[in-house]
C-alpha cells in the first residue's frame, strides 16, 4: 500500500492513501458475499440470490458504500501502522464520500485523502530569567476578631423585643407578599402581578441589608409588631431570575414578631465550646497562625500564576482540535461533578440546547491550559525534573488514611497526585530561575475588574462566608 505523508496545520499528518487493485476487488466481492447470506428477497432462500437479482435489488451504490466503508477503515488503520504515526483521536476522511463512490471501480487502484492528529510539537522560547509581579497577601490581624465575632453571632441568644420599633441587626418574623411594580403607561385598573416565589408565611430574616433584596430590609427599619407596610424594592441586575432582574417590586410585608441577638461573652468558656482549646488566647493564637498561613499560601499562588502567566507568552504550540475538544470535556465534567456535590440537577442544566454554548465558552480557557500544561512538561523534559515513586507513595498514603471513610480509586489517586506533585517540581524550579516582584494586595487588579470578573463567573464571597470558612476546622 501506497502511502504519502504532508504536514497539516493543528497537528495533523495528511495521508494520501493508494488501495491496490487486489483488495479494492476483494473486498467488494466479500461485501457482496456478506450481503448475499444476509439479505432476504421474496422467491429466494436466503443466501441462494443470483448476483444479478442481488445487484439489481440493493443498487451498485449501497454495495460500493458498503466496501469502501470498509476499505476506508482498514486503509487508514494499515497506513497508520506502516509509518508508525503516533495517531491521536479519530482519523478523518477529507475526500468527500461522495466523490470515492463515483470514483471506485472494483479491480482498480483507489486513492483517497484522510487527516490524523498527532502530539503537537512545542515551542518553549524562554523559561529562565522570567520577570512578574504578584500581590502579597498580608495576615490582617482584624480578622480573628472577625471570625470570633462570627462564632458569637452563631451563638446567640434571640431575645424578644419590646418598647422599640425594628432596627439593622434585629430579626424580624414576618408574612410578605409581592408584587410588581406598575410601569408608565400600565393599566391602572389592571390587577398587580404576583412574583412567583415571592410569599411567605412566618418568614425569619435577619435585618441585614444583605440577606434580602435593595430596600426590602431598610424599609422595614422603625416597624412595630403587627404592623403592615407597603414596601417598595428592587431586584439587582443581573439577577438569578432574569426574569426579575432590575424589575421594581412592592410587598407587603407584616412584622409578627421581633427579636434582638444577646451574644456570649468573649471568654475561655467561648473558646471551650466552639473550639477545642481551654483558654480564649489559645484559640486566638491559633486563628493567627492558621490565617497568616494561608496568607502565606495565597501570596506563593499568586507568585506561581503570575509566573505561569508569562511562562504562557513564551510557549508556541499548534494545538490539535483532539486535544482542546478532550479538555473541554474534562472541564465540563469537573463542572457538573461540582454542581451536584451543591445538589443542583445536572440534567436540567446540561441540557442538548446549551452545551454547545458551553463548550464554545470554554474553549479559549481549555486552549490556555492545555499551554499552560504542555509548557510545564516541556520545562521538565529539558531539566530532568521527575517524581520519584517514593514521594508519590508517601503522598498518596497520606490521602488515603486521610480519607479512609471515603471509596476512593487508588490508581486514580496515584496518577492525580504524581501530576500534583510534579508540577509542583516544575514550578519551584521556575520560581528559583526566574523574578516575581511582590508588590501590595490590590496594586494590580483595580476593585471595579476584580468585581466585574467575579460576577461573570461565581457569586462574590461575603465577608460572613469569608469569616465561616475560617472557623471550619475550629
């Protein structure tokens, strides 16, 4: 078999491909012979069709379809293995069907085009000498109060209120009702329209301004119990209910009891029962050391993107559509694991309509870390870093008693952590060849964009989830 080779661009090895005449012929009678015992045709046993009553039945086209499938498929198969590329994904045909078709005659040579990826080459033009910058995150000393003051609010006591009227920090036991506002030009006489899910029954909110829609809570300031009020609010833009979002609202809200937090005192016997210290100064000790960790933590996360950041302005690959489509879909299956550990169903959000809108979004993500990737194995192919079987055993030992409770694939978390662990390799190594200047917290993303990129992908983190996550392990 006859096959010629040329370099294609996205990685992939074009294959002109010449059948002989031999196995154009053999194949086609083997098909019609497959046919014959298989087809049945009214007057005839099955498998004792004459040829030409066969021939005239199913048509020459579907039988020459049949055979070049076939021909197809084992040509590129034998033209792989005889130039021992290293094919990655499924080949593809780039002459049309259509055109073999017309253009097979059994008995006769054949030739036809096909396309397989292969491994990109990679262009690594610089990863020593690198030069960045990264913020530094600094131990704020006010947050142990922060989370402190967090555990007293989880704590408290709701004592019922009486002689005042209801203010921020109350809480409040209310039925609400709402409705949409009318707009210019609405009839006036129209009934108002109810929003779905917006009615409550002995409802208990906090008098935050952040638990609830604009307005709601700060309308509710200086009610007394029993009383009703019309209270005008608005939903933010955007909002989960697109529907909803920016829409004026007006509920009716009635205040049926009202309660104020006593908290415990700050004292050893605090600490003893949220934590499991004896003595107040010891848990405050150690609320201190975990946060300047993890400030510590956080200011090398920010050295190692920065760095992996412009290590990716050096690395020239031409990557194959295999690859990018594969790493979509690990990103997309990563995304849906985690929103059914949250308890959303995949089902409904992974629908046929919108994956491909999802798989389009994710595609220059994909394309940046598979460079990201592909780098880092570069860099480590040219200094030799390696992982031994010995830091991957202790490793993964120490996640596996970690979580003995848990059904855990060994071999999958051997491969997950020897990947862990060498890229770890790789990028100290980088670290120690290369200089992130570390410059003041906030210096380098503007809080307008630090806010807008949130938005476009997770709800920001409130200060009191910021202060829970902190009292987690307490």
């Amino acid at each position: 078999m006859k096959v010629t080779q040329e370099k294609l661009p996205a990685s992939q090895i074009g294959l002109e491909i010449e059948i002989t005449p031999e196995i154009t012929q053999k194949t086609y009678e083997q098909v019609i012979k497959n046919l014959a015992s298989t087809t049945t045709i009214p007057g005839f046993r099955k498998g004792k069709v004459p040829r030409p009553i066969l021939l005239q039945r199913l048509g020459v086209t579907r039988i020459k379809a049949a055979a070049l499938e076939e021909i197809v498929q084992d040509g590129v198969e034998k033209a792989l293995k005889q130039e021992e590329i290293p094919a990655i994904g499924q080949p593809q045909l780039r002459t049309s069907f259509e055109d073999l078709i017309s253009n097979y005659e059994p008995g006769k040579p054949l030739t036809f085009l096909a396309a397989v990826d292969v491994e990109p080459e990679i262009n690594l033009v610089q990863y020593t000498g690198l030069s960045a910058q990264a913020e530094e995150i600094k131990h704020d000393t006010n947050r142990v109060d922060e989370v402190l003051e967090k555990e007293r609010e989880e704590l408290a006591t709701l004592i019922p209120v009486e002689g005042r009227a209801a203010q921020i920090g109350d809480v409040a036991v209310v039925d609400f009702k709402g409705v949409l506002a009318k707009g210019e030009g609405d009839d006036e006489t129209a009934e108002p329209t109810p929003i779905p899910g917006a009615e409550a029954t002995d409802f208990q909110l906090e008098l935050q301004e952040d638990k609830f829609i604009p307005g709601f809570v700060s309308g509710m300031v200086g009610m007394n119990p029993e009383e009703t009020r019309e209270i005008p609010a608005q939903f933010p833009d955007p909002y989960a209910n697109e529907e909803l979002a920016g829409k004026a609202a007006i509920f009716t809200v009635t205040l049926k009891e009202l309660k104020e937090k006593e908290l415990p005192e700050l004292n050893d016997d605090f600490a003893q029962e949220v934590s499991d210290f004896d003595t107040l100064e010891e848990l405050r000790a150690s609320l201190a050391e975990r946060h300047q960790k993890e400030a510590e933590e956080k200011t090398k996360s920010n050295q190692q993107e920065a760095l992996l950041a412009e290590l990716l302005k050096y690395v020239e690959v031409d990557l194959p559509e295999t690859l990018i489509d594969k790493e979509i879909d690990a990103m997309l299956t990563q995304t849906a694991m985690r929103l059914s550990q949250q308890g959303l169903d995949v089902k409904k959000l992974f629908t046929e309509d919108i994956i491909p809108q999802l798989r389009e979004r994710s595609r220059d993500e994909a394309i940046e870390r598979l460079k990201r990737s592909l780098g880092l194995l570069e860099v480590s192919k040219r200094e030799s870093i390696e992982v031994t079987p010995e830091e991957v055993q202790t490793r993964v030992a120490e996640l596996m008693e970690q979580y003995a409770d848990q059904d855990i694939d060994a071999d999958r978390m051997r491969s997950v952590v020897e990947n862990e662990l060498l890229t770890e390799k790789i990028v100290d190594w980088l670290l120690e060849h290369s200089s992130v200047e570390l410059v003041p917290e906030g210096s380098l993303t503007p809080p307008e964009e630090e806010t807008a990129g949130e938005s476009e992908t997770t709800e920001p983190q409130t200060e009191e989830e910021s202060a829970a996550a902190s009292t987690e392990s307490i």
